[in-house]
C-alpha cells in the first residue's frame, strides 16, 4: 500500500513540475514549488512508515518549515518588500 502511495506522489510531483514549467506567472511557480515542498513532506513520512525509521518524520517537519520559509520570503520579495 505505501508502494503505491509514493508512486502517487511521483505522478502528482510530475504534475506540480508540469505546472511549474508551463505556469505564465511567477506565481504560478511559487505556488507549484510550494506544492512539491509538501508532497516531498508527505513522502518523507510515508518512507519513515515503509523503512520504520522516524527520523525521516523529523526531517520531514523541517523540511516542511523551510519549505514554508522559503515561499514566504520569495513571495515577500514578489511584492516588493525585501
């Protein structure tokens, strides 16, 4: 069941790359980086489930506040204020 899990989040990475590269505005990369920043997340946990080493949740939260971090500041810097 995880095997295929994860197979889902590769197809939905493609998808969020796919919007990434084609999307007209930079907004519209903001937000497919910001998407792929929570599927990596999702699959950061559900590889700690599979391999039984939570480690990966605690790296996964951490990559979730930097992802978030980061899109804060890139759409700060879209508006201007930097």
């Amino acid at each position: 069941m995880i095997i295929f899990l994860l197979s889902v989040l590769g197809l939905a990475i493609i998808f969020a790359l796919i919007r990434g590269f084609k999307g007209p505005t930079a907004s519209d990369r903001i937000v497919a980086l910001d998407n792929i920043t929570t599927i990596v997340t999702a699959g950061l946990v559900l590889l700690g489930l599979y391999f039984e080493r939570y480690i990966y949740v605690d790296v996964s939260l951490i990559y979730a506040v930097l992802g978030f971090v980061g899109v804060l500041t890139l759409a700060r810097y879209m508006e201007g204020g930097l």
